[in-house]
C-alpha cells in the first residue's frame, strides 16, 4: 500500500507546477521566437509547416493553461481573492482549454505514427474538453465538490504537455526507434495522469480535500 503525507503531496505538487510553468514558458518562447517545426524531429516537421495556424492555436493556448492550472489550486488564491480566482478560472477554461482541445482535435488528424497516435491524441482532446466542461457545468450549478473532482481530472489532462516532452526527452535519450516509440507516447503522456487523478480523488486525503471545498 502506498502512502503519502502532507508534505511528500505538497513537494510534488510543487514539482508538477514548476514543470507545467516551465514548458509554457518553453512552448512560448520556441513557437515565438522560431519557424514552425524548429524544433521538432525531422520526421515531424512537415506537418508543422504545412499547419502552422493549428499549431501556433493549440500551442499557445495550451501554453495558457499550463500556465494558469497551478494557480487554480492555490488554496491561498482562492480565499484571499476569490473573485480574482474565478477570473483565472474563466481564462483557464474559455481560452486555454476550449480554444487548446478544439485546435488540439483537428490537429490530432495529422498526428505523426499514423492511426493509433491520431487516435490517442484525439481521445485527449475530447477527454480535456469534456472534463472543462463539466467543470464548467458544475460550478454554474454551484456544485462545488463535482466541479473540483472535475477540474482536477482537467488539470491531469492538461499536464499531457509535460508528460509528452518528458516520455519524448526519455526516448531520445534511449535512442528508441522514433516512430514506435511516439505512437506509444501519444497514449502514455495522457492516460496515467488521468489514472493517477482517479487514484487519487478515491484515496481519503482525495475525498477529504474535494469534501471540505467551498466558495
């Protein structure tokens, strides 16, 4: 049986959200600063070129909610400027998650691995915007523990970003063959975090945390 205290959650925690502000900061800086495709395997860059208006869409976009997750769950935050929270939340979700997910969706077509990779990356889009939107939903409902279960869910999904880059780092490294290796990526940067999410959400710190939530 694993367990966790506070501090190991607070630690990690930490660790996700330096990593999530770093790639935004990355993502950023390389799709502004350089060609399409600059910075990606040769065997990607065609796409890159010929797609630049998806692509510069759901990266910065997806840059966006990398950026404005953490902040979301700063408990801090959320008491002291409430209104401020709610506003971040509205950019989050009407920015970086719905303009992301949709660009994201019809990029996916043109995945590099061929089907199993589009698909993954299409199962993402929909998962990332479906979760968004209950959020969405709950909170308009003022259902505050539903919307929390659901933005957490979110926020694993979001964190597809870095989960990506790190699989990808881990493969380069290896000196794996590039295209199996991305088609298995395409899978694994997204479906463990949601796993994890649902793990965790399921354990009682999960549920004291989503139960003790309010306005």
């Amino acid at each position: 049986m694993v367990t966790t205290t506070p501090l190991m959650q607070r630690l990690g925690l930490g660790a996700l959200n330096i990593l999530a502000l770093l790639v935004a900061a990355y993502a950023v800086l390389a799709y502004a600063l350089l060609p399409p495709g600059a910075e990606v395997a040769p065997e990607m860059q065609a796409v890159y070129r010929a797609q630049p208006v998806l692509i510069y869409g759901h990266v910065f976009a997806a840059a966006l909610a990398l950026a404005l997750g953490p902040f979301q769950f700063s408990t801090r935050l959320r008491r002291a400027r409430p209104q401020l929270h709610r506003w971040i939340g509205r950019t989050y979700l009407g920015v970086g998650v719905l303009l992301g997910g949709v660009f994201g969706l019809l990029l996916s077509r043109y995945a590099f691995g061929g089907p199993v990779s589009q698909i993954g990356f299409a199962l993402l889009a929909i998962a990332w915007l479906y979760s968004g939107l209950r959020g969405w939903l709950a909170i308009r409902g003022g259902d505050v523990a539903t919307h929390r279960q659901w933005m957490l869910r979110n926020q694993a999904l979001t964190l597809a970003a870095v989960s990506l880059r790190l699989y990808v780092g881990v493969a380069v490294a290896a000196q794996w063959p590039f295209e199996p290796a991305y088609v298995a990526i395409a899978w694994l940067c997204w479906v463990p975090n949601l796993l994890l999410a649902e793990w965790w959400l399921r354990r009682p710190a999960g549920r004291a945390w989503v139960s003790t939530m309010r306005r």
